[in-house]
C-alpha cells in the first residue's frame, strides 16, 4: 500500500522524529512507512490521518492487486 | 529510595565477598566459598553500578531516556519484529531439535536421552496446536 506520509511531513516542514514523538512509534517506524517497506495497524493509520488533518484515504492509498 | 537499595545490594554483595574471603576460604565451610564469591559479586557489582548511574545520570536525561524506552516497547513495528524473530527462532529450533534426536539415534544413544529429546519436539508441536486454538479464540 502506498501513502503519502513522506510528502505531508515535508509540506509541514517536520522531522522524522518530531512526527514519531507525536505519534509516540519510534524513528524506523516513520522510516519504513514511508519507503513502504511497512503497512500500519489501523489505529496508527488513523492516528497519522488525523494528525496531517486529512481522511485516511488521502494519506494511504490502497490498490487492488493486478489494477494500476 | 531506590539509592538506599542500591546501597544495601552492594553492602551485601562486600559482605558476601568478605565472609566468603575471611571465613569460607580455608575450614570445614569451604564448600560455601564458591557459591559466596558468586553471589557477592553478583550482588557488588549490580548494586555499585546501579548505584553510580544513579548519580551520575542527570533526572532529566534519565526520564526522556525512560520514555524512549518506553515508545521502542510499545511501538506497533518493534512488537511485529520481535513476534516474527521470535516466531522464526522457534521454527529454526525445531529443525535444530530435529537434527539432535537423528544424531542421537545415529550415535546409539541411551533410549532415555533420545526418548527425553523427542519429547521436547512433540511438546514443541503440542505447544504449538494449543497457542493456534487459544489465538483462534482470542483473535
């Protein structure tokens, strides 16, 4: 699942590890989110949503396999 | 508080060496001075050096240090981490386990040892079906 965790971030001007602090996960977990190596609960999904104040389907996006 | 107890550890653990030098070194007791100095130790070194990081440790450092560790055991990736490490290290046990028992068998080993090693596969296994059936419920 891609997201667009890495471009919110930056827009917001914020760290890695400010964001991580705030969302109380550690450093490598905001890493791998946002290279894509990690999917998130759906607790830490919300959390991340609703700290960028957007829907989660702005921040993550789900595609169906086999669709483009 | 925690300095006193810090204190008290490693007054024992002195005390320990000290009787373990003085009185259990040479006499009918000698059989106490192994396990003196192995306490002793244990005890000195745990107490005087929770002890000087106490002190040395600034409050302030000690409590953001306190709640990193506190956010590295909760966070959601390190908890998935350690559940598929400890997962594959039992998975991996299993076959080391399984190696073991042939080796056993293939050196003409005592029926009770090779008995004894595959009972630790089979209450691995059984380990195994009574944590999926208990997740199965929970989850």
């Amino acid at each position: 699942m891609k997201n667009r965790i890495e471009e919110l971030r930056k827009q917001r001007g914020i760290r890695q590890e400010e964001l991580a602090a705030a969302l109380m996960v550690s450093r490598q977990t905001i890493g791998s989110l946002e290279n894509g190596r990690y999917n998130p609960s759906i607790t830490l999904a919300f959390k991340l949503a609703r700290y960028f104040g957007k829907p989660i389907e702005d921040v993550f996006i789900y595609e169906e396999e086999g669709q483009p | 508080m925690k300095k006193a107890l810090y204190i008290l550890l490693a007054a024992v653990g002195a005390g320990l060496l000290l009787l373990a030098g003085l009185v259990f070194a040479k006499g009918e007791n000698q059989l106490l001075f192994g396990p003196c100095i192995g306490a002793g130790s244990a005890c000195f070194v745990l107490g005087a050096g929770q002890l000087v990081y106490s002190i040395t440790m600034p409050k302030e450092k000690e409590e953001a240090l306190k709640k990193q560790v506190a956010v590295e055991t909760a966070d959601e990736r390190n908890i998935i981490l350690r559940d598929k490490a400890g997962s594959m290290a039992g998975r991996v046990m299993l076959y080391v386990l399984c190696a073991f028992v042939a080796l056993l068998v293939l050196f003409r080993a005592p029926a009770a040892v090779v008995v004894a090693a595959s009972a630790l596969v089979l209450i691995h296994n059984i380990l195994f079906v009574v944590f999926i059936n208990h997740y199965n419920k929970v989850l």
